[in-house]
C-alpha cells in the first residue's frame, strides 16, 4: 500500500471508529496488505541517485557509468547485487540498501538520463 493509500485507509477507519457512520460495526485495524509493486518513479529515483554520484558521478576508473543503460539492465545489475548472485562489497552493500521498489525507481531514472560521451 502506498503511503497516500494507507493515509486515506487510516482516516477512513478512524471515521468510522467516531461513529459519523453509527451503524457501521466498528472493525479492528487490519495489517495492510502486502501491495503491488509501484511503477517505477523517476522522479524518486533523482533522489535516491543522490546517493550513487559519489562513486558513479565521474570518470572513476572501475566504476561504470549508469546514464543511458536500459532499464532491464541496470535492474538486474541491482537485484544482482542485492541476492548475491554478482558480488561487490560496495555494491552489495548499497543495492541491499534499497528496497526492491527503490531499485526499480533508481533504475528508471539513470535509463532515462542521456548516455554521457
Ligand atoms: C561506494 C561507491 C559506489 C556507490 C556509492 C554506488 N556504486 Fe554502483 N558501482 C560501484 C562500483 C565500483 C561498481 C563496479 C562493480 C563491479 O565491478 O561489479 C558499481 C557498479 C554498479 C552497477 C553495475 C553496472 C554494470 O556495468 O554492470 C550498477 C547498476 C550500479 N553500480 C548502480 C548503483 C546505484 C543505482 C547506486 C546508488 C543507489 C550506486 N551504484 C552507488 C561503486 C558504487
């Protein structure tokens, strides 16, 4: 559940628990369920990006540049990292930082920078 989604859901209950609704049986909070995935959000990902320019800002030797690789790619790269399956201590570190959602918005928003020369 997204945050708003969960706001809206808490204030609903808490209507109901005021009795605007009196008829309405009171009904225990319930553990939101798990939800879908959110679309990847560029915009989240900038900020969440913040975090990666001081390794991957410059012309760093070993460090690869991001902008402009495909989205499937610099996702699996990360989902990579964050199970195991590629080790690097730094990356791994970093990837397992985020949550699967996260890596999915930090990811959209290098594929969708320009490739730099
Ligand atoms: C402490 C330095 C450091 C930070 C911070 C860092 N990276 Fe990295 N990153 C590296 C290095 C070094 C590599 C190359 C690792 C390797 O050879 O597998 C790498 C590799 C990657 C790769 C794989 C690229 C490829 O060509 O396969 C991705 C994707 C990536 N980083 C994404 C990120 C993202 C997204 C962030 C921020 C959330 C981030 N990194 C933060 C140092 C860093």
């Amino acid at each position: 559940m997204t945050p708003a989604a969960f706001l809206i859901a808490a204030a609903f209950a808490a209507l109901l628990r005021g009795g605007v609704f009196p008829q309405a049986a009171p009904e225990p909070l319930q553990a939101p369920a798990p939800a879908a995935e959110a679309a990847p959000d560029p915009e989240y990902g900038a900020w969440l990006a913040e975090a990666c320019a001081a390794c991957h800002g410059g012309a760093t030797p070993g460090v690869p540049a991001l902008e402009g690789r495909s989205f499937a790619e610099l996702r699996a790269a990360l989902e990579a990292y964050a199970s195991g399956a590629r080790t690097h201590d730094q990356m791994g570190v970093v990837a397992r930082s985020l949550t699967p959602e996260e890596r999915g918005h930090v990811a959209a928003w290098f594929a969708g920078r320009p490739a730099e020369p």
